[in-house]
C-alpha cells in the first residue's frame, strides 16, 4: 500500500501548478442518533492519495519553486479514550502506511497552514470540491474559510484529477479488486447452496453476509439486492424482505470491499436450482448479451458506443423471445446502462463527459445486461467485472459460474 500510495501522490504533483497548495480531508463519521454515529468510512480521495482510513486526519501538499512537500496531520492520542475505543494510529505508523516523513498533530493545522502561507507565496490551492447534496463536506466547508481569509488565494478543484487518476488502475489496485471478487464468489456459492423456497429473501443474504465477513472482507460494497420473483424487475430493490417462492427466479445484485476497492457482481438463479424452459430461454438471451460486450471491450472503444451495442443487442433478443416487434420498444424490457466504472467506489469516479470517453488499459468496468419481464416475473441481470488490457480485456470474475449448465449442476 505504502508504494501505491506514493506514486499516486506523485501522479497528482505532477498535474499541480507551480506555486500551489493542495488539502484534503479523511472526513467524520456522521451522527446518527444519542450518542451513536454511522460508521465510518474515509473520503475516497483521501485513502487513495494515503491509504489511510481514521477519521479527521487531514492531507497537505505543496508545489513551489520546483520542490514539492508531503504532510500529514492525524489525531492526537488520548489515553483515556482510547479506553473505550482502542489504541489510535500513531506517528510511527502512519508514516509506514501513507509513506509520509511529516506527521504532525490535527490540533497545529490551521496555525501551520497560515504559517505556511506567511514563509512562501502561493497562487493556487486546490481542494476536493465534489458536491454530495444533504452531505457536510468538509473541502467546501475550507473553502469558504480560505475565501473569507486569503483571498489571494485562488481555488482549484482538485476532484476532478484525481478522478482521472483513479479511473486508470494501477498493478496493485487490480489486485485488491481480484481479492474482493474472488470474497464474493465464495458468498454467492454459499447464496447457491443454501436457496430454497420458503426462506426470506434477507435470510438468503445472511448466507452471503457471513461468508463474506469469514473471508476477511472490509465490509459489503453496497447494500444488497436480493429480489426474487416479480421484485427482480425493480433495478435497485432492497427490501429484501419477501417469501422466495418455489419454482421462481432470485436476481442478487452484491460486491464486497477489500482495502475499500469494490467487487459487483450480478447473477441470477432459479430458487430450486432448475431453471424452467422460459426461464432458461430468458436467460440465455441475457447471457449472450453479456458474453458479447464483454469481448467488445478493447482499448479505443468508446463508452458511448459500449452502451448503444448492448441496447441494440438486447431490443434483438426480445424480438426473438416474442417480447417487442420494433427494436425502439425495448426500453420496456431494459432501463438502464450497460456498465460502468469500478474501484474504490462502486460506481466509481470518472468525468462526467465520459460518454464520448475511449477505453484504455487500466479502466475496470462491470458489464451488466438485464431484461426485466413483469407481467412473467422475471428479472434477470448477469453482471461481471473486467479489465481494459493492453491486447483487449480480462474478465476479472470469470471464476464465478453464470452458465445454465453450470448453475443447474452446482445447485443439485
């Protein structure tokens, strides 16, 4: 991690302006209720740049004349806290993850910061300006203060490089994304083993949420979809709270972290773990779909064209299982996109003029076709997550089984 992190600071000084400044914040938890909070998790550019996940810790970087200047600002340890809620990160310990010479305390930032701008003169100051509404942030929250106190200053948004950045994996990036997958697909096989009729579907899950956490995973990368029968057709169903019903299909929509870097992985099986004629007529169609694309992806395609293959693909599998006559009608069957781009969030950073963007080594993207049949109850969506290489592609979830045969042959 500790290189990892260093280089991808390097990538970003390099795209900085002379003369300038760069802050970012790991974030708080927010307060939940009494003396509760949700649970942490750090700002994603934060980690990325420091491998870091505490709360509160703050990022400093400097450019001028030349020379560049790494520091961090971590909390002070408290032994009477640290009581209740166990030993914090200490400076020695942080300067072996986040490969940072110098650690000072969260409490001496803001006085450093100002003695920072009295030693040198800068022009720039780039922040993280990524806008969640009903989300305090606190780079938008500095910016105000740097408005009202150093006008000199100008703002830079440092978002929008460092999403770049992130949108080309690195070596030991991809390998963390293998590692989360390779978690999943021991959940889904115990999803596999365990599906039956007569169970909830968030009893299904529970098989899933232990074989995970027994694999050492992070946490889930996303709340799960566990949507059986008709409920299979709602695209982001978390309910999960019906009967599986003998006979029907489950449509589970899940992925699990490893070092915060996201699995998503989709699959569809029968409940009784036998597909019934329409139902494997329906998923094959679906299967065929997502085979394709997946071999579409090459360095040089562009995103726009990923998406408008898949529509056109699906809107003629419904035509030959009887759904529409006129491929302009498949918006009934499917609504939403082919993929998108995956690492330290699911659906993970990128700019959003991507549409016109060219795939290139580096990109992770999932491939999810689905066609969503209401008036029969089946939803069915096959999702995979593969890698641009430099010759083509690499589906980094092919381990996973999705074949009709091989599901059926699992199941018994």
């Amino acid at each position: 991690m500790k290189t990892l992190v260093t280089n991808n600071r390097k990538k970003l000084l390099s795209q900085l302006e002379e003369n300038s400044l760069l802050v970012l914040f790991a974030g708080k938890a927010a307060h939940r209720s009494a003396d509760q909070s949700y649970e942490f998790t750090p700002n994603r550019n934060f980690y990325y740049l420091t491998g870091i996940d505490r709360e509160e810790f703050i990022l400093l970087l400097f450019k001028y004349d030349g020379k560049v200047r790494e520091h961090l600002f971590i909390t002070e340890p408290n032994p009477d806290i640290e009581k209740w809620i166990g030993i914090r990160l200490r400076t020695d310990e942080a300067k072996k993850i986040s490969g940072i010479e110098n650690i000072s305390y969260v409490d001496s930032f803001n006085a450093f910061f100002s003695s920072v701008l009295g030693a040198h003169y800068f022009e720039n100051i780039y922040l993280d300006t990524e806008y969640i509404k009903d989300s305090y942030q606190p780079g938008l929250a500095f910016a105000k203060e740097v408005r009202d106190n150093y006008p000199h200053l100008r703002l830079l948004s440092a978002s929008n490089i460092i999403f770049d950045l992130r949108t080309i994996k690195e070596k030991q990036e991809v390998e963390y994304l293998k590692k989360a997958i390779a978690i999943t697909k021991t959940g889904i096989e115990a999803i596999m083993k365990n599906s039956r009729g007569g169970i909830y579907e968030k009893q299904l899950e529970a098989y899933y949420d232990f074989e995970i956490k027994y694999n050492l995973a992070n946490s889930r990368s996303f709340k799960t979809i566990m949507a059986s029968g008709k409920n299979a057709t709602i695209l982001h169903y978390e309910e999960n709270n019906q009967v599986l019903e003998d006979g029907k299909l489950v449509l589970f929509d899940l992925g699990a972290e490893y070092n915060y870097y996201c699995s998503d992985i989709t699959r569809t099986i029968p409940i009784n773990g036998k597909f019934t004629p329409r139902q494997k007529e329906v998923y094959e169609s679906v299967l065929r779909v997502n085979e394709a694309m997946i071999e579409f992806i090459k360095p040089g395609v562009i995103y726009k064209d990923f998406l408008d293959t898949a529509k056109d693909l699906l809107a003629e599998e419904c035509i030959k299982l009887g759904l529409i006559t006129d491929k302009k009608a498949v918006d009934k069957y499917y609504y939403h996109g082919v993929g998108h781009f995956l690492g330290l969030d699911v659906h993970d950073v990128g700019r959003r003029e991507f549409l016109e963007r060219k795939f290139v080594p580096g990109m992770v993207l999932t491939v999810e076709p689905g066609l969503y049949i209401a008036e029969e109850e089946i939803g069915i969506r096959i999702e995979d997550d593969v890698l641009v290489t430099e010759n083509g592609h690499e589906n980094l979830s092919k381990a996973i089984i999705k074949s009709v045969a091989d599901i059926e042959a699992f199941m018994r």
